[in-house]
C-alpha cells in the first residue's frame, strides 16, 4: 500500500529531528519511495510503500513526540478511473 506522509515540526525541533532521521529514517515494514521537502522549512513529504498498514502506526510512534505526521493513502493516477470503468 501506498502512503504520503507529511510532517511537520517545530523551528526548535529541526535538529533533534534530522539527527533522529539520520538514525532511524526507515519505515517499519516498507520502503520510503520518493521524500522531498518544504524550502522554508518545518514540513516533509514522503511517499512509503507498506505491506502492512500497522508500520506505519509503529513508525509514527517514533516521531510523535517531536513532530506531527498525517497520513494519507494514495494510489497512482489513473486508478482511480480504472476502478470505477471496472463496475
């Protein structure tokens, strides 16, 4: 399964976070396919691939003390159309 994450931190929470990523910048079961991030700053864009969902309620759990993350569920565009022609 495909998911966009954002996060967002705090100006006083950057360095503790990139230092955190250096560390643990994995995803519990997935893969990180694609990340880019916001030119001013306090936000990040990231798209994980996940066997399983619950990886990334334990790879949130790593982060929630420093920084605010929203996932999203995505597909590619385009399937969507398919899913809905199939009916």
């Amino acid at each position: 399964m495909l998911f966009m994450t954002i996060v967002t931190w705090e100006p006083e929470k950057r360095d503790e976070l990139y230092k955190r990523f250096a560390e643990k910048g994995t995803v519990t079961g997935g893969k990180i396919i694609g990340g880019w991030s916001a030119i001013g700053g306090g936000r990040a864009f990231r798209l994980v691939d996940v066997d399983d969902p619950k990886g990334m309620v334990t790879t949130c759990n790593i982060w929630s003390d420093i920084a605010k993350m929203e996932i999203i569920p995505v597909m590619e565009s385009g399937q969507p159309i398919k899913l809905v022609s199939k009916k």
